[in-house]
C-alpha cells in the first residue's frame, strides 16, 4: 500500500480525489461510470473551490436551441470521451490522485495510488478546458473553412452539438466536415441523429467506413501511462505513482 506520499518535485500541490461508481443499465454504451468527486470536503476546502474556473466559453443553450430549430433537417451528435482526449499538464496531475486496487482478482489487493493524466470530468475548470481545446482546434481551420468553424463553435455545448441545413446535401456535408476536422484533433464525433431518413442512412453507411485513426493520445502523455478498460467503450487513462 503507497502511504505516507510526499509531495514530488517543485512542490506541488497535492490533492486526492473520491471517486464511486454508478451503474446505468439503460445505457448503450458505458453502463459503469465512474464518478469523481471534486467537491467533496473533509476539514477543509474541496479541489473545486480551489480552482480558477476560467471564463465562460460556451453558447447559451437557448441560443443553440432556437437557431436548431430553424433548420429544415436537423443533426445532433455527441464527442466521444471528449475530456479524456485531453491531456493534462505534467504538474499538475499531483492534484488529480486518487486510490485504486492494483488487482481485484488477487488474494489479498492492494491499494495503490494513482493520478489522472487527462482531464477530469466533474473538475469545475474541465469545461473550460475542453470548450477552449476544441475551439483553438477549429480555429485552425478558419481561413479554410470560415463558415463552417463559425457554425460549429456556435452549436456546440460542452460535448454535445446541435447543426442543421436547409435540404439533405448541405446536412450531410456539415457531417463529413464536423465528422473529419474533430477526427483531425483526436476527437471522435459519434451518434449522430437527424430527422430525415435518407440522410441518416447516408450517415449510417459513411460511419462503417470511417475509422478514427489509432494513436488518440493526447500530448503529453509518455509511455508511462497505463489504460484501464473500466466498462464497455469506456478507456480512462491513468498514470502511475513512483513507488
């Protein structure tokens, strides 16, 4: 069991976060989530209230809703694992450790202590961290593409994205264009959904073709990383403490 730890170099803050699983069996794809409490207090004050949020970055959701709504065929889709593609400073992670069991499996598991090497979802700065990833990403693409990064950074919330057009080819066009910029920085854009019926077979037969490439790691992270499969579709990625 790693006691006692001592904060590494430099001094850094040190933090340890609670954590539990819930379980959704209605869910499709991550069933087991687990959950990180960084607000959680003991004689003292949480990671949370510690934290500088950083400027709100997002669209109002009303502004989102209203302009969705204006569409003749609509298209929605979520960021797969959107905070876990990205990578967290080196020292920082200090501040994201928590305790896990090394094996479950053994006679007697031990505790070991872990810390996040990607952003943390239920962290009060992760929102601003992910809106201002995805949009200095986009904002690569403005010259090539400057109608297309307005209407994206304008329908976006947190993960989710709300877009639409006015006939089928421009909806579906907006899909090959979100679907491969995100792609282009390590962001898988899936379960897209449209009230049409042509354009969500079109969708559904490009997705089989489409394949995210392979290396996702985010910069930042070193060989010393260790992935977890906690649940079905659901790979955390975690860096080991020094011994």
């Amino acid at each position: 069991m790693l006691s006692n730890q001592t904060c590494t170099q430099d001094d850094r803050e040190v933090h340890y976060v609670p954590h539990h699983a819930v379980v959704r069996e209605d869910k499709t794809t991550t069933k087991l989530r687990i959950v990180y409490d960084a607000s959680a207090r003991s004689n003292g004050p949480s990671l949370n209230d510690c934290l500088y949020t950083g400027p709100k970055f997002g669209q109002s959701i009303l502004d989102i809703i209203i302009r969705f709504r204006t569409h003749q065929v609509a298209l929605a889709a979520d960021i797969e694992k959107a905070f876990l593609m990205i990578s967290i400073s080196e020292r920082d992670r200090d501040a994201l450790r928590f305790l896990w069991i090394d094996d479950i499996d053994k006679e007697h598991p031990e505790t070991v202590v872990m810390r996040f090497a990607r952003v943390v979802f239920g962290v009060s700065s992760s929102p601003f961290l992910l809106n201002a990833t995805i949009s200095h990403h986009l904002k690569k693409y403005s010259n090539k593409y400057p109608e297309f990064v307005e209407t994206f950074l304008r329908s976006i919330y947190v993960d989710d994205v709300s877009l639409g057009a006015d006939d089928e080819n421009g909806a579906f066009e907006l899909y090959e264009r979100s679907k491969g910029v995100l792609a282009e920085g390590g962001f898988n854009l899936r379960k897209f959904i449209t009230n049409s019926k042509g354009l969500q077979k079109r969708i559904e037969q490009s997705e089989l073709k489409f394949t995210l490439g392979k290396d996702t790691k985010p910069k930042g992270c070193t060989e010393e990383d260790v992935s977890y499969a906690i649940a079905e579709e659901h790979t955390w990625r975690y860096t080991n403490m020094p011994r």
